[in-house]
C-alpha cells in the first residue's frame, strides 16, 4: 500500500480483479452478443449479467434502463441529443449549471447556436447548484434540464431530487451527470427520481473506454449513433462485452467498500486541508459548506501558479490536478472556480487532490511536507505576492 | 503539451532569481488576470554592457524558464545586442516551447526591454523599443494568438 497518485478524479488504475474478470471475453469469449449460435449467446449473456450487475449498482428498477456506452462524455451526448431531437427537435429551452463538466457544457453550447435557448444557472460561491436557483430560470418551454450530481473539480454535492422535483413540475426532463459520484456517495436514480444519468468505469478502478446512461423507461429517445440496432436500437455498435462486465466488477467492488472507504478518504481529505492551511498562509478550501465528495479536496492556493506546484510535485513523483489556465493549454483558468466566484488572479492557484484507496496518511503527510516549501519557493519568486496577498489591498475568495 | 528538458532544468533550478539592489533599470510586464507576471532587473555599466540581471517571476514552468534563461544569454551583452533578442531566440535556447507557451518568451523579452528602456530614460537617452504591449497591466497576451485546434461550432 502507499501511493503518491493523488489525482483519482482523472482516472484510476485497473483493479487487478476488474482486469480478470475481463480478460476470457478478449479471448476464449470473443463472441459478437449479436450473433446466433454459442458464442455469441455466451457473449450476450454476459453483457445482459453486466446489464443487470450495472443497474443495481445506479439503483435503477429495470435492467433494460441501462444503455452501456463508451464513457462519460458519450452518455452526457446521448442525454443532450437523443432525447431534444425526440421530444423537442424544432427547439426548446434547456438549463444546466456553468460548472458542468464540458462534456455537458460545449454540447449544451452547441445546441444553443443550433435553435436552441440556453439558461446557464450560476453555483452558488458555497461551490452548490440551488433548486431554487434552477427554479428561477424554469419556463413553460423548458424540455430539459442537466446539473451534475457532483462536481469534478471542487467535489460539491448538488441536491438533485430536489432539482428534479422542480424540472419534472414544469414538465422538463432531468438528467445528472454521476461520474465522480458512483461508488463513492449514495446515489440511487430512483430515489434522485431522475430520467437520464451518466456514468463512467474508468473513475472507480474499471477500464477507460465504457460507460453507461440510464434512461428512465418510457423516456422517448431518438438514438445519436445509428447503425445496427444494438442495445435495443438506442445505441449502435457491437457491444464492448469485456469493458461491460469490467465496469459490472468495479461497480460492485466499489460499493462493497463504499462506506468505510468514504470515512477513511474523508479523513484524509480533511489531513489535506488541515495540513495545509495549518502551515501556510493564504491557503484555503475551496468548498467548506454542505455535501462534498469524500475523496477530494480543492484547493486555493493564492500567489502561486498551478502548473508550477504540479510540476515540481511531479517532480518529487506526486500526482495532482490543478484549474489553472497553464496547465490545460487552453489558457484560460478553470470555468468551475470562475462560475463560483473565485477571482482569476486566485483561480491560477488552484489544486485539486482526489485520493483513492491506495493512499495512507502517511502518503499525506509526505505529500504536506512535500508541498509546503515548493509554495514558500514559488511565492519567494514572485513579484507581487507580498502585494497582491498580503497588504490591505488583498485579494480574496 | 510537452515541456523540453531543457525548459524542465530552467524550471526546476532557475537561475538569478531576485532583485538587484539599486538596479540601473527595472521592467515589469504581464498580468495577474492572465497568470503571468515578470520583472526584471539589470546592472549596465558605462559602456551599456549588462553586468548582472535577475528575475522574479509569478506564472507557470515555461514563464519561469524562459525569464530564467534571458537572465543569463543577456549578461555581459551590450544593451544594443540584448534589445534583439526574439521571442523565438528564447524559445530556440529552450530547445522549443509547445505554441501554447510561446506568449511566456515574449513576456520575457519584454520584461528585458522595458528595464533596457528604464535604464535610457534615466540617463536621458531615448528607449530603443518604443511601446511594450505587456507592460500595460491590462494588456492580454493570449489575445493575439490563434487557435490551431478544431472548433465545436
């Protein structure tokens, strides 16, 4: 045990018992589930096990309601598009969060250059997306409404059930983007009552490359990917069997140990930030109020670059994330830390540690007393720290 | 997005970092808004050779290498010969920068113009460099570059 990779909301290594319960349907099991003799009908029941496996584990009534797909990003493309050309295909209004994962937010920016009207609800500065909020922006015409469960870069839990009940009032649909929270936190998608989720293997020690979406029976739907019909003429393709039987196993090995992992990880998360802004000035959490993931921690860092810190972290062979502008290429700061509220000049200084179930205290703390002097050398570097941060005039979050 | 070793070795042990004391020239480019701010600061001495320079730099690897290693191609170069140094002189010394990191050398090629300019203006001569866009603390680097990259409309 031990690891220094502390960026588990990126992804995560394979369970070595995910990878075996995978490996005879690369092989020995290559079958087509579509096809008729053996083979294939051993394929096709191992991709239903998977089905049903995958159902429980989201808290869906029927198996028949999950639609396995190539990842996050796809199923939050299949939420947005299948269901506005069926039930609104000349237009409609639709709402979701300014933090939403881009996977959800540049398709729900597409669709408002392309006859669509778009209604960003802005998170609150506590890091929540509010019912009432949403509520606010509701109309007659709204046909869909998406806010994600939790959020990928600050860990804020968002009350869904109660956005849902204000989406379904106006006759919308609800769909939540869960990727960050399966395994870690409750969540069910009948008790949320939602109509679509979205789901990826890869972030709780399954395989990259397979996801699900769960969509409500009865949920009129008009499939993205044409082609052969497969998953019951809602997604196109022959199926990746061993990816769905992966994502069965980590699903299930991930909620085996959800609770006690949750307590240990939330332990650490709280060692994080303690740590950290016990021994530094001008260091604090980004999210301090209400429901959080367990496993993350984010962090504003105020006076130094983000890319910086990770690369001299990386240097000492630690593993973290950042939401600043250098570190994506694409030059501007963290959309997630801007929707809040975090002034940019802070926002350069983000981090983000997602722990996972390698990590030790003792990881932690070798990672504070790693980090500790690289922000002391880096703020030591700058001229305009002492200005920007420490004066009268300091800036804050 | 892939850094050279060269700019790794700059980052990790960056070179004359700080501030000259009673510095013959100073300039300070960049903005907090964009993540990057520079200064530089130089020793000349009567013939317009620059004995020392030292940097301070808030911003990410790339911004701290490239400043580090203007620090040292400018020592002992007269001020006529530094002025020309290029944003791509920079990145060349580096062994590369990836284009979304070029912007970092212009601020550092700035940064030496501007206290190249401090310098002459203190003497009454006139600067060689005439505006600097960076110094402007609202001035937005990445504005003028452009997007290689496919477009989702």
């Amino acid at each position: 045990m031990g690891s220094r990779y502390f960026d588990h909301a990126a992804t995560t290594a394979m369970d070595p018992r995910v990878t075996q319960a995978m490996m005879p349907y690369f092989t020995e099991q290559f079958g087509n589930p579509n096809s008729l003799y053996t083979l294939g009908r051993d394929a096709a029941r191992a991709l239903e096990d998977a089905r049903t496996r995958v159902a429980a584990g989201i808290g869906a009534a029927q198996p028949a309601e999950v639609v396995f797909t190539s990842g996050g990003s796809e199923s939050d493309n299949e939420a947005f598009f299948s269901i506005l050309r069926k039930v609104a295909p000349e237009g409609g209004h639709i709402i979701t969060s300014a933090y939403e994962h881009d996977a959800v937010l540049n398709t729900a920016k597409w669709l408002a250059k392309h006859g669509y009207d778009l209604d960003l609800v802005r998170p609150r500065k506590d890091g929540h997306v509010y019912a009432d909020d949403v509520g606010a922006l509701i109309c007659k015409d709204t046909k869909l409404v998406s806010i994600m469960h939790s959020n990928n870069e600050i860990g804020a839990i968002n009350d869904i059930r109660s956005i849902a009940a204000r989406a379904h009032e106006a006759g919308a649909l609800m769909h939540t983007d869960a990727v960050q929270s399966l395994g870690k936190v409750p969540f069910s998608v009948v008790d949320l009552d939602v109509d679509l989720a979205s789901f990826t293997a890869h972030k709780l020690h399954g395989p990259k490359g397979v996801g699900a979406l769960y969509l409500k029976r009865g949920v009129r739907f008009d499939a993205l990917i044409k082609g052969g019909g497969q998953e019951t003429r809602r997604r196109s393709g022959t199926q990746n069997v061993a990816g769905a039987v992966g994502f069965a196993t980590a699903i299930e090995l991930a909620l085996a140990d959800r609770d006690s992992e949750a307590t240990r990880l939330s332990a650490l998360r709280d060692r994080v930030i303690d740590g950290l802004t016990s021994r530094l000035e001008n260091v604090q959490a980004t999210v301090t109020q209400g429901d959080r993931l367990p496993n993350l921690a984010s962090l504003l860092v105020k006076g130094v670059e983000g890319e910086s810190m990770l690369l001299q972290l990386d240097n000492l062979g630690f593993s973290v994330s950042t939401g600043s502008a250098c570190s994506s290429g694409s030059l501007e700061p963290s959309h997630v830390l801007l929707a809040i509220g975090v002034p940019q000049v802070i926002a350069h200084g983000s981090l983000r540690v997602s722990l996972g179930r390698d990590n030790t205290e003792q990881d932690v703390d070798d990672f504070i007393e790693a980090l500790v002097p690289i922000i002391e050398k880096l703020r030591a570097m700058s001229p305009v720290y002492t200005k920007m941060f420490c004066g009268p005039d300091a800036i804050t979050f | 997005m892939i850094y050279s070793e060269k700019v790794m070795d700059h980052f990790r042990n960056p070179r004359n970092v700080g501030k000259i004391e009673d510095a013959d020239g100073e300039g300070e480019v960049g903005n907090p808004v964009c993540g990057d701010i520079m200064n530089i600061t130089i020793a000349v001495d009567d013939a317009d050779t620059i004995t020392d320079c030292k940097f301070q730099t808030l911003g990410c690897g790339a911004a701290i290498a490239t400043s580090s290693i203007v620090t040292e191609l400018v020592k002992g170069r007269n001020i006529q010969d530094a002025v020309k140094l290029s944003k791509q002189d920079v990145a060349d010394e580096l062994d590369g920068l990836p284009a979304v990191k070029m912007h970092c050398s212009v601020l550092a090629t700035d940064g030496l113009k501007v206290a190249i300019d401090d310098y002459l203006k203190k003497h009454g001569r006139e600067p060689l460099s005439g505006e600097i866009k960076s110094a402007d603390p609202n001035f937005d680097p990445h504005g003028e570059e452009e997007s290689a990259e496919g477009e989702d409309d």
